[in-house]
C-alpha cells in the first residue's frame, strides 16, 4: 500500500478507543476497536499503522469475518498515520494489556524487535499480516511479495502496452523503506532483463506529490524519450500522473501501486494506465485465522512450516477494473462490499 510521511505521534493516542460491532464493518471508520463475544474467551489484538486508510480498513473487514468465524475476540487498535514513535505508543497500551495473541504490521521492522521480545519469550504468539520483524520472533509473516509483484507487473505492462524501446522513470519512497525498495527494484530488474527499456536512476520522493511531480517533470524534459513511469505509492504516483499531463507528452505509460478508491478513480480518468493490487483482506483473514488457532491450541508454532506466505495479487487496468474476479482487489473500508 501507498506509505505516506507524516509526524504528529500524539495524534495517534486518541485514535483509539472507538469501538464497532465484529458482525459488520462500516464504511465510517476503520480505525476502530473490533469486539466480539467469544466462546473461547481468547483475544487477539490487532495493531496497525495508517488505521484511516482504505488498505487497512480491508484488512480489517478480512481480519474481522475470520474473528467471527473462529469465535474469538478480535481488538483492533491503529494510529492515523505511519510514524514509528506513533505506534510504538498504541503497542505498548496494546502489550499492557496482554492479549492471548498479537497481530502486528509495522513499517520499520527493526525498531519493534526489543519492544516484542518479552511478549513473545513468555509463549505469546505474533502473527504479522503485510510486514515483518528482522528478528524473526514471529510465528508467520502473510503479506505480498512486493519484489515479485513488481517484477511481473513490468513484464506484463511491456506486453499489454507493446512497448520495445524507451527509458523508464521509476519513483518511490526513501531508501529506508523496505518494502517501498523493493517494489522498485523489482520493477527495475525486470526492466533491464526482460525489454530493451533503459530504467533511468530511481527517484526518492518520499510520499510527496509535489517533489513527485517535480521530479518526474525534471526527468520528463531531460529524456524526451521516455514511455513508462513507474510510481510506488499514492503521492508518488498523484504526482507522476500530474507531471505527466503537465507535460502534454502523449505514449507515456503510467503504472502505480495499490488500489484505493482515488487511485481507481484516477486509473479510470486516464491518469494511471495499470495499478498492481494487493490483497489486504486475504491477509487480514488468514493471520487472524491462523492465530485463533495458535491461541486455542488447535495448532502449535512449531507446527507451522512457512514463515512466510504470500498473499496474491493483480494488474488493475481500465479494461478490467470492473470485472468480478478483481472486484476483491479494490480496496475499501465498506466490508459489506468485499
């Protein structure tokens, strides 16, 4: 999903607390506690970053049918923004209160190794859905596999969109962010092996769509010959699209990545001509279906052999945002919908 950059920690104390009832997920609100009644009497919690953002709130609605289907008490609890200090603070409110099992997606995953240890050195298990820790002190990491992903959705662009000569423009987050570095390079490397595009240096523009715009502007009037940008995140790609049009360059292909409601928006107003999506609420479902096993003794960690699983994933494009089969990669916080 898109990982913007913002700084408030405090605001994400007072993120907490609104609660909602397991058997539905409304459009209103992802960043809430999820509760339900359970004939187990075990809980999980849940703790996410960007708690307000679409890709999230479909993991939530995955997360939450499993919970029901499990009979366990599911608690959700996000910050409304990606900052580590900021979640560091609602992990360990989370931790305070000693849930029977944890899911946890972070952005950083070294930071929350020396936080989590004594969590899970007294027994408890972590399950994390779209992240991991450096450590390894998880029972299973479920999230995609966002060097691949990007890679096939190179080679695929290069067929459906018939390009065979050219430069590529690729822009993305800090190199810090892993799973952002990765996506890049992906693409990147398919480029060099799979076509005859020559990839230009990646760009590092955070999450901003300004400095996206203004570089993709930059790199658009220095290589007149450009035919694919490649952006790997809302902002990034908000601002290659409008440095794109600015330009008034017709052929140049534009592949973005993640699917929130504005970004399909935009894929079908002509501003994006791909968009790889994940599958959130796959990921969602199957941490928190694993965990309520794990926490009621129907499976033991070490009875659990992939410490990794990859969740699926899908070109989005104008010919096939409407079909149902890709209906379940939107992203949406309406569960209702999914």
């Amino acid at each position: 999903m898109s990982r913007p950059k913002t700084s408030s920690a405090i605001a994400a104390v007072s993120a907490i607390g609104i609660v909602v009832a397991l058997a539905g997920c409304s459009a209103g609100s992802p960043a809430a506690t999820g509760d339900s009644s359970s004939s187990s009497g075990k809980t999980i919690a849940m703790v996410t970053p960007e708690s307000t953002g679409e890709f999230y709130g479909t993991m939530y609605c995955g997360a939450k049918a499993a919970a029901k289907k499990e009979g366990v008490t599911l608690k959700i609890q996000g910050t409304p923004e990606t900052t580590t200090d900021a979640e560091m603070q609602v992990l360990q409110s989370v931790l305070a209160t000693n849930p029977d099992g944890l899911l946890l997606t972070v952005w950083d995953n070294t930071a929350f190794n020396s936080t989590l240890k004594a969590y899970t050195d007294g027994g408890k298990p972590l399950v994390m859905p779209d992240s991991f820790l450096s450590n390894d002190q998880y029972v299973q990491s479920i999230r995609t596999d966002n060097y691949q992903s990007s890679y096939d959705a190179a080679v695929q662009a290069l067929k459906d969109f018939k390009l065979t000569s050219g430069k590529v423009v690729i822009v993305t987050d800090a190199p810090g962010n892993q799973v952002q570095s990765a996506r890049a390079k992906g693409f990147k490397d398919a480029i060099e092996k799979e076509s005859k595009l020559t990839p230009l240096d990646v760009q590092y523009v955070g999450g901003d769509s300004a400095k996206a715009s203004q570089t993709v502007s930059s790199q658009l009037s220095a290589n007149p010959d450009v035919k694919l940008v490649f952006s790997t995140n809302i902002g990034a790609g908000t601002g290659a699209a409008n440095a794109i049009a600015a330009s008034g360059t017709k052929g140049i292909v534009h592949i973005g990545y993640d699917t929130a409601s504005n970004q399909v928006a935009a894929l079908k107003k002509g501003d994006y001509d791909a968009l790889v999506a994940q599958d959130p609420y796959t990921e969602g479902y199957q941490a928190t279906e694993l965990m309520a096993k794990l926490i009621t003794g129907e499976t033991k960690a070490s009875a659990v052999e992939k410490k990794t699983v990859y969740s699926p994933w899908k070109l989005v494009t104008k010919a096939n945002v409407d079909d149902d089969d890709v209906k379940k990669f939107l992203y949406t916080s309406d569960c209702s919908a999914l």
